[in-house]
C-alpha cells in the first residue's frame, strides 16, 4: 500500500547492499520491554517516505585539569550535586563537556571503529541520509571554525569501505548557515571541496534529481553552483517555514510542516529534547541549563509531554523519566499524522557543548548551550549506562511505522536434517538470516585531542548467515562464518540465545542459551534463564558438528518446551560470540560479534504475518498567500521615537523604519490569516513585545545578528480570515552580545488562504460591456494580444465568477484615469487610480478575502482623475478568478484501507498506473468506496474503448451520474470525477459500475487506479 502526496518528492534510492542482510525483518524489544514494530505492526515498505539524522562532525571534550579525565556533566554532578553551585575548575573543566559516557566511550570523531558501527546503527533503522551540521561555519575564524572537512571526508571513505564489503550506509547532506555570505562560503567551499571533485558521489542523497543541500540559494551568485543543487533553505527557528522552499531541523510541539508552492507537507522535523522553554509559548531559543527563579530547570527535556517538564532543581534528578522518551514519542507521533515525505530527526553523537560561566538564568556552574545532562540532551546514540539502548529502538520503532518494511520470507517447509557435518541438506532450507560481513569488534584507535586510546581485539569469528529447521522432533540450526569457525574450547564461543515465550523468566528477553558451558568436541548444554543471568540446565546431550566455517546443531523440541506440533513455532534468535562482562547486553555492541546487530533478534515463524493497514493520513493545507507591505504604507501607525530612511540599501525599495526608544511601537490592522513582520537583524539590535489584537502573543522577540535584512522577525499564522491588529514594542532588553536597542520595520506581509488562478481574456463572452467598449484585436503587449477600451463616464465592465478571489488586470497609462470597484453590487474599491508610465498586464483590483461562492465584479468608469494624467481612459485586458488551492494526498488502489465490493480483478503489474497497480471490473454494481477526511476528493483511473459508465455518490447521495469513461484511445491516470468545496470533516466517496455505456464503447469496465482527497485552507 502507498499513499502519496500528488507532488511527492523524489529521492534518487541509494544502491541496496549486495549483502542485504534485511534489517527491517530483525525484531527487538528494548529494556522497557517495548516491542519494535514489524510487518504485523505496519504496512509494506514506502519507498517514497524518507528519514535524515542530524549528525555532528564535532566532538571534543575538555579535560578535568590536575586529571586525565574527560570533562562529563553527568558524573560530575553525580560524584557531587553541589558541583552546580560552583565554577571553579576542578571539578569542571575549562572548555567543552560531555553531558555523558557515550557506550563506545569517549571517542574521537575519526575512530573508524565508531563510524563503522554509526553506519551499521543508522541504516539498520532505516535512516536513509546523514545531515551534518555546518551550520557554525565561519571562514574567518579560527581553524576555520564549522567546517570539520578532515572529519567528513574521514567518513564518507570509511562508508565507502563498509560498501565496498557488501554493507549498507546511509547517504550525506549538509546544513550550513542559514543565511546571507556565511551560507554561500560554506556552500561554495562544500561545492569545490567535494562536489565538484565528484568525491564520494554515490554517497550523495538527492532531491528532485539533484544533490540535497540546506542553506539560503538566494545567497549564490556562482551560476554552477546555483544549478548543481536542490535547496532548501534552513529554518533556525522552532516555529516553522515562513516561506516555500524551507526546512527546519527541530520544531516545538505540536510541530508544523514544511512546504513547497506545489506540497503543503513537504517535511516535518522530530527531535528528542528542545532547547526551547517548558514554561513559555516562546518558541526561542534558551539554554539546555535554563533555569526558572525558584532553581527549576525549565527546557523541555527528554521527559517532556503534554505541555509540561517536570521541574526539579535536580538536573540529574532520578525521578525524571529520562529513559522513556516521552518527548520523542510526542513529537514522532506527530509525524505519523500528518506523514510528510521527509523527516528530519535532531539528532545523533551531540555530545558536548560549551560551559558559558556567568550566563543569566543559569546555575553557578555555568550555562550550558545544547546538551547539559541525560536529561537535557536530544542524543540518540546509546549511551553508557542511563538510558543505554532505549532512544535507538525508539527511533527504529518510528521509522518502521514511517517507511513500513519488507515482507518477511516464508519459511521452508518442515525438514529433517542430518547432524553429520555434510551440510548438503541445508540447501534447501529458506530463508537466510544475514549478518554483516566486516562488524567483528576491531578497533585500534590511539589517544589524542583529549581522548583516551581506545583497542578491542575481542572481534574473533565473523558470523555471516544462520538458518533454521524443524520437524516434529528437532529445531535445527546452522550457521556460517566468514572464516574457519574458531575451537570449541574457546571462551565465551558461539553462543545461541533463544526466545520462545515472553511469559517464561528470561534474561534480556531470552529464555534459553546454547553454548555457555559444557561444549565437548560433539555434544553442547542448553540452559535456562531462572530469571537474568541466572542459569539452569536443560539438555547436555545437545549434537552438533563443525566443518570448516559451518556448523549444525539440533535442539529437541521438548527441551524448548515445543512439544505441541499443532502449535505455530515462533522463536527469535541471536548468535553472539566472545561475551567479555557476563550478563550485560552491552556487549552486543561493543565485544565479539553479534548476529544480527546491537540487541535485534532474528525471528523463526510459521506463522504467515500480514500487513496492518495504515490509517490515511489528514490532509495539511497550503501555506498562506502572502503579499508584502512596505515600511511606508498607509494605515502603519508609528508612535514617537521612530525615524525612517529612503536609503537603505538591501531593504526591501531602499526603506525602513527604525528606532531604539524604550515604549516605542508599531501598528498596523491588516485583513487576513497570518501577518510577517521582516526587518534586520543587527548587532545594536535588542528585544521587543508582539502584540495581536491587543494581547500579547510573543514576549522578547530577539533581533540580534549578524547584520542579516529582510528577515522575518515575527509571524503568525492559523488567525481567522478577518480584520485584525498587529503591535510591536521596543523593549529595554537585549540579548547579551548586543551593543544596542534598536528596531526596525521593512515591510510586513499578510497572508491570505492560497488561490489557484484561471485567466478570462477580455473578449470572453463571459464580460460584459455596458455599453458596449472599444475592442482591439491587435494590441502589443496585452493578453493574447486583445484589449477593451473606453473613455467615457459611467461605463462598466462586468464579470461573474464562482470562486473567493478575483482580479481586475490592465494597463497603467498617462491617459487613464480612475474607476470604481464594486462586489456583489458594493462598492468596495472607489477610485481606483489607473494612471501610470505605459505599463501593462498590471493588477488594478485585487481581492483575495471573498467567500468561496459566485460573486460579481463590476468596474465603473469616474469623470475623477490622478492630476498628471491626461485622460480618463480604462481598459480590461483580462479578469482572473481564484478558488481555493487543495492540497492533495494520494491513495493507491491497493491500499487496504480501499473497500471493494463485487468482482475486482487486482493487476499487480499494470504498466503506466500509479505505482503499476490498478483494481478493474466490468460487474453491474460492483463498487469501489474510500473513507476519508478532507475538503475534497477525486477519482482517477482510465479512459479506454471498452469502459463504460458509473455513478458517483459522496456521503450516500449521488454526486454525479454517468460518468463516462470511454475514449476512442488508451489514456491512463485521468482524473474521472473531483468535487471540491466539502465541510471539512469525515466523508465517502463511493463509484459504482453501471450498466450503460456509449454507444461507441466495447465494454462496460471500470478501473481505480488511486483516489485523491484533500485541503483547503
């Protein structure tokens, strides 16, 4: 099943592994004991849905001085709470802190070992691109602050090696500043460090045929750098996309889409933690350590939920649900329900961050910027101890129920196998359960930049596939390596762990265990977990036999308590070889070898799993429409202490408002869903109040910058489509690097619900001209090169439409004067001034705020004119109407969601149909019904010489009857029926088959191909 968005985003798909060990097969259940999602869980595998991981290049901790010991927030405060109520160092340390251990230690960020398994972690969860982060990137500052080349390069080589050996990856994208000369030297360097060069390319990930990358295209002058990327222009803010062609890398919740003019839920970003306020609507930026006056911490943590953090003076505080991921589940949740076609998850290994001493609303310790303790981090990368695994089967979790997975294989009927050493007899059993080819635990990585060496020569046999087997006596296993299995009598060798029930005492899970003890040269011991790592013996006879790098073994089904054969088997395994610290599941990380990966197990069932359906997803509206205003427009009300400039070069028509007066505002009323105040942002720049329709809506809203103009300060969308006011106050506030108070405005824009427009040339029968205008059939420069005229008093044009936008389009001429503008018989627009230098094709009327109805435009000509012109003279070159622009979600015909009744026939490979799909019948009232929520829907499918006709019913009542499907060729993916214009709510759309047809069609078929429903806003 897919369902799309009509305009759905392409991504070129990385090349799949040649050893495609199929991880989104693998189960687990994390410490919590909850269970990752599988097929049964989820739908079939999407292909058009896709996940990027904000992944950080930087990594560099300082250390304790007098000590060799990492600077760790965690164990700091750990060793001693009152560590926060001082600065000194010791205990803390002069630079950067880790906020804790990451499980792999405190690694440098070229430790091939580490990406390796970065790579193993992030693609086996489905994540399909890494997004690094270059968004510190500074040219002039020191070591070329932000740019991190050496590191970047260092992984997308030793991905290319993990490739090389058969294994998966994800791709690479960059984030770079989000806007203005910082944005376009990161790109430019990015474009002749790596792009250019063709370094890496089939690393790459793409957008719309071309390399992904995040930052300000309006900042590119170089025209090949301009055309060799597709851009989206990042975000910095938590709010949302002000404008098209944005994307964001973390959002507050409930959290917005990002969008395109063409798909209004392009992207959504989901993160862990926010360094954002728990005690505020203010959707700026704060400090991970911000606290509250009575000592609470006040971000919004790991264990935020439901609009509030549990406030403790704690930062390490044990009654946090640290290990819940609350807030990720929130935010991931969100993005289930809305199912953008990408995702950006915040984030991975960001470890450290700066301790800024003195830093107000921050404790004595110091502030810290991104990350401060366990709980007040958003990094996914298990960590050592605390929450250990639990965010990584979180995320995988999500992205399953994102992208859904892969079928599993049927297993191969029941067999008896030999244990003999032949192996032969193994051929025919299916599927394989593949491992990685190149993980065994290697690693040799020498001290340097604070971090201590780090050697792990534990990796001994390389697992490579296992299978199973069973008949009514014996479960069978077998497993191959890459080498020679190594000797029995080897410590911690092979072992098997097994789980066939969830009720049973287990250990991490697992009932049984193979191989922990008594292994002879031809019989082993299975044991059984008594609850943890605490085991007793079941069998000690159990056979099995080495050759080379295979090895079978067969386990009685009563020793595993299977003895019921009428009764589906449904084991999960996991081999796992060198277990260096007893009993602690870590080691499936970090020692040996593990098959699969980290704490997935393989699962063993004849049980046939079939796919849940996925509920449809809610349409998301279009952004608004917005149209700008500049600083010195009527009806923008400025109080004393303002001053205003004609000189501004790079604001918007060279002018702005400005002022520094504390209690100094701004006003302006404007009719609309949404308002954007845009202006600078400056060093001298400090903090002002917004107010809508006279309340505070954001408190401190922060203008310091890097001298950044025509930005947009402030925005508010979702406002009804009325009158309303916005305020703006300058404050005595400022953020602490500014060296000033001042404000200024450059224009505002005010958004209206978007409008799809259709052009009506101005000889359309449709207008009327009373009395009758001059009509030119050869007029340069006009619409279809037509125009009419006229110069006397009191003459109209009129013009009736159905829709909730429309506008009058003509020329601005020295010898024209003003009209009159009436709506449904109301004069709404008097003199219209028309007079201009000769310009045409102009908008002289517009008006976007109608309902969506049939309404009347009028234009009556005035005896009134501007002074300079010459003449009283109008003309109309063309009308254009506007109805509300849908956006669209489209379902596939094979969704199972779809109910069919009658004789379909299912084409699984229908060449030229959405995804090669198509449901088709001929049957006399068969009927194909979708249920949905939206504004509007439409049926698309065929037109052919052998289709008939059908009815259409929307919520039980015909909609429309005979919908003719009969063409004389073969045309595919036509929309057969739409209707716009439903309450938005619940709905059904309901196509039945008829028995009528056109007297020239052979047949009476009808097909679905997909259904569309959708939005407006």
């Amino acid at each position: 099943m897919s369902v799309l968005s009509p305009t759905a985003e392409t991504s070129t798909a990385s090349a799949a592994p040649t050893w495609d060990v199929k991880s989104d097969t693998w189960v687990a259940t994390d410490a919590l004991d909850r269970k990752v999602a599988t097929y049964e869980d989820v739908s079939d595998a999407r292909p058009d849905k896709f996940v990027g991981m904000f992944y950080f290049l930087y990594y560099a901790s300082s250390l304790v001085p007098g000590t060799s010991t990492v600077a760790d927030v965690n164990k700091i405060l750990t060793s001693n709470l009152n560590n926060l109520n001082t600065s000194s160092q010791p205990p803390w340390g002069p630079g950067s802190h880790n906020f804790a251990e990451p499980m792999w230690g405190y690694y440098h960020n070229e430790d091939e070992y580490v990406l390796k398994k970065h790579a193993q972690m992030l693609s086996d969860a489905g994540v399909d691109t890494l997004i690094f982060d270059l968004s510190n990137f500074n040219v002039g500052s020191p070591e070329n602050t932000g740019y991190y080349k050496s590191t970047f390069l260092k992984l997308m080589q030793v991905f290319t090696d993990v490739r090389a050996t058969g294994g998966d990856t994800p791709e690479v994208m960059f984030l770079v500043p989000w806007e203005g000369q910082r944005s376009k030297d990161a790109v430019s360097a990015l474009y002749a460090d790596l792009y250019s060069q063709n370094l890496y390319s089939d690393l790459w990930f793409t957008w719309q045929g071309k390399p992904l990358i995040m930052a300000d295209p309006t900042s590119i002058t170089d025209p090949a750098i301009q055309s060799f990327f597709t851009y989206r222009k990042g975000n910095a803010g938590y709010g949302g996309a002000w404008n098209a062609n944005e994307w964001g890398w973390m959002s507050n919740y409930p959290q917005p889409t990002y969008y395109t003019d063409t798909n209004a839920n392009e992207m959504m970003a989901v993160s862990v933690a926010q360094n954002s306020s728990s005690v505020s609507s203010d959707p700026n930026y704060i400090e991970m350590s911000r606290i509250d006056a009575s000592g609470n911490f006040i971000a919004r943590g790991r264990s935020f939920r439901n609009g509030q953090q549990p406030l403790s003076t704690n930062p390490i505080d044990p009654s946090y649900p640290t290990n819940e991921g609350r807030n990720f589940k929130e935010q991931a949740d969100r993005a289930l329900q809305l199912d953008p076609d990408f995702v950006f998850i915040t984030g991975w290994n960001e470890w450290t961050a700066g301790r800024l001493v003195g830093l107000p609303q921050s404790p004595t310790a110091g502030g810290f910027t991104d990350v401060f303790t366990p709980e007040f981090s958003r990094d996914i990368e298990p960590m050592k101890g605390g929450y250990a695994d639990n965010y990584y089967y979180q995320l995988v979790d999500f992205i399953r129920e994102f992208k859904g997975v892969r079928k599993p294989e049927t297993i191969s009927a029941p067999q008896t196998i030999a244990i003999d050493g032949d192996f032969t007899s193994w051929s025919t059993v299916s599927p394989e359960f593949r491992d990685d080819t190149a993980d065994k635990a290697q690693r040799s990585m020498p001290a340097g930049g604070n971090r201590p060496a780090y050697s792990n020569a534990t990796g001994r046999n390389e697992i490579k596939m296992s299978k199973v087997a069973k008949d009514s006596t014996n479960v069978y296993f077998y497993v191959e390596t890459v080498g020679n299995i190594s000797s029995a009598t080897d410590p911690n060798w092979m072992r098997l762990f097994l789980r066939t029930n969830s009720t049973d005492p287990n250990w991490a899970g697992y009932n049984y265990v193979l191989n922990r003890t008594g292994v002879t040269a031809t019989t082993t011991t299975l044991q059984k977990s008594t609850g943890g790592w605490n085991w007793n013996t079941v069998a000690s006879n159990i056979q099995y036999k080495i050759s080379g790098n295979k090895m079978e073994i067969a386990i009685p089904r009563a020793a595993l308590g299977l003895t019921n054969t009428s009764t589906p088997v449904d084991i999960q395994f996991k081999w796992h070889d060198n277990m260096q610290t007893q009993g602690d599941v870590s080691e499936f990380y970090t020692n040996g070898d593990a098959a699969p990966n980290s704490r997935f197990n393989y699962r063993y069932t004849d049980t046939v799993p079939t796919a849940a359906p996925r509920p449809l997803a809610p349409p998301v509206a279009h952004a608004p429409s917005w149209s700008k205003v500049d600083d010195g427009a009527p009806g923008i009300t400025y109080s004393s202490g303002w001053s205003a400039s004609t000189n501004s070069s790079g604001s918007y028509n060279n002018t702005v408002h400005y002022s520094n007066t504390v209690g100094s505002y701004v006003e302006y009323a404007f009719k609309g869903t949404g308002i954007k105040w845009l202006g600078t942002k400056n060093p001298d720049h400090g903090k002002v109040d917004v107010y809508i329709d006279g309340v505070l809506d954001t408190p401190a809203v922060d203008t310091f910058g890097h001298g950044v103009q025509q930005q947009v300060l402030y925005g508010k969308t979702g406002l009804t489509n009325a009158q309303h006011t916005i305020k703006i106050v300058v404050t005595g506030a400022k953020h602490n690097s500014s060296i000033g108070l001042y404000q200024d405005v450059d224009s505002f824009e005010i958004g209206n619900p978007p409008l799809v427009w259709t052009s009506v040339d101005d000889n359309s029968p449709a207008i009327t001209y009373n009395p009758a205008w001059t009509a030119s059939t050869n007029a340069s420069g006009y619409l279809n090169s037509t125009v009419h005229y006229t110069y006397n008093h009191n003459d109209s044009a009129e013009f009736t439409f159905t829709g909730s936008g429309i506008r009058w389009k003509g020329a601005k001429n020295p010898d024209h004067g003003k009209a009159d503008v009436y709506i449904d018989g109301v004069l709404v627009a008097p003199g219209v001034d028309t007079y201009g230098g000769g310009a045409n094709q102009q908008v002289l009327y517009e008006n976007t705020a109608l309902s969506n109805a049939q309404h009347t435009i009028k234009i009556v000509v005035t005896n009134t004119k501007n002074p300079a012109a010459i003449g009283f003279g109008q003309d109309v070159d063309s009308f254009e109407y506007g109805v509300p622009k849908v956006s669209w979600k489209k379902v596939d015909d094979a969704y199972s969601g779809l109910t069919y009744g009658g004789a379909w026939i299912s084409n699984p490979v229908a060449s030229g149909h959405l995804n090669g799909t198509l449901h088709y019948t001929s049957n006399a009232n068969a009927y194909a019904e979708l249920a949905f929520t939206g504004t509007a829907v439409r049926w698309t499918g065929s037109k052919n010489v052998n289709h008939g006709k059908a009815d259409v019913y929307i919520d039980g009542v015909l909609a429309q009857a005979g919908i003719d499907t009969y063409a004389a060729t073969d045309t595919k993916q036509r929309v057969l029926f739409e209707k716009t214009g439903l309450s938005n709510g619940p709905h059904t759309l309901k196509v039945i088959v008829t028995a009528a047809k056109n007297a020239a069609s052979t047949g009476y078929i009808q097909d679905v191909d997909s259904f569309e429903y959708g939005l407006t806003q």
